[in-house]
C-alpha cells in the first residue's frame, strides 16, 4: 500500500471527558442550545489529545493546525441546566492529511461527576444524548495543507501507536 493512500483507523477506544450544564448554556426552554454540543465536542477532543500526549498547544508551537472541514450533530435527547454530562470521544480514522473523530454526549449520575476522572474506555455509558463527528485537516502556519508524517514525524508516530492498520 503506498503511504498516500495509508488510511489509519482506531481500534474502538472511547476518551471520558466529564461536565457539568452551566446555566448560560441553556435556552428559555431550559435546555442546552444546539450549539453549545459542538463546543463540547472541541473540548472531548483537545482532552483526548492532550491524554494521548499530543496537546494542540505543541502542535500548534511545530507550526500545525488542525482547523474543522465537516460537522455532522445528532440530537437524541436535550441535557439540562446542572446535568452531568460525559463527552466520549474516538479517533475514528486518519491519514497523514486529515484526521476523523466520532463523538458521543451522555447524561451520567451524579457521583460520576463528584470523581471528574478523564479516563480510556471500550464503550460509553450512561443516556446518549448527542452524537457526532467531525473531520480535520492538517496545515501549516500559511494554511496550506501539511503531511503529518513529513512535517513532524514524532507526533504520526505516536497516533500510530495508538492505532491498527485498516486493511
């Protein structure tokens, strides 16, 4: 297979990323506004990178950036104000291009949210409430696009540890 068309995906490993509904996030319906479940989704993954070692803050001083090409948000069911919630994260796939993430936010218990521990998991638990995913290309500082494994070699490499070839 050559490198170009090398597509990686993610053995089924989802990251747990605890919070809880803030007041301000709600609407007059009392619910979470739509949008506030895709900045939820930007913290799920910058906390699952930053868990794998490679925090954006350093990906951004090696000159990359990994700006959103493509949304994609299911509404299941509405979190409310003082909810605890989980956003569940997974690298779904990447190439030395781009990079895919799914997401899902879950209502959890209440004791859950007392601990606040990040954590690796198989599958999610509690109420799904939202799902997604979201699609990312890699640039460099003049936002042209950039080959992760030319431009730093170090950090595809440790996305590939963590990863099984797609075959």
């Amino acid at each position: 297979m050559k490198a170009t068309n090398e597509v990686i995906t993610m053995q089924k490993m989802w990251h747990k990323h605890l919070l809880r509904v803030h007041y301000k996030a709600t609407d007059q319906m009392g619910v979470v506004h739509h949008a506030n479940y895709i900045s939820w989704f930007e913290m799920g993954r910058t906390e699952m990178m930053r868990h794998l070692g490679i925090a954006y803050r350093d990906m951004e001083a090696l000159g990359l950036l990994l700006p959103v090409l493509d949304v994609k948000v299911k509404y299941h069911k509405p979190a409310h104000y003082d909810d605890c919630v989980a956003v569940y994260t997974t690298l779904t796939e990447f190439s030395p291009i781009r990079l895919t993430f799914n997401y899902e936010i879950r209502r959890v218990s209440e004791g859950e949210c007392q601990h606040h521990e990040n954590e690796q998991l198989t599958e999610p638990d509690g109420e799904l409430l939202t799902s997604g995913q979201t699609v990312h290309m890699w640039l460099n500082n003049k936002w042209k696009p950039a080959r992760l494994n030319k431009v730093a070699p170090e950090v595809y490499d440790e996305l590939k540890k963590i990863v099984a070839i797609k075959k």
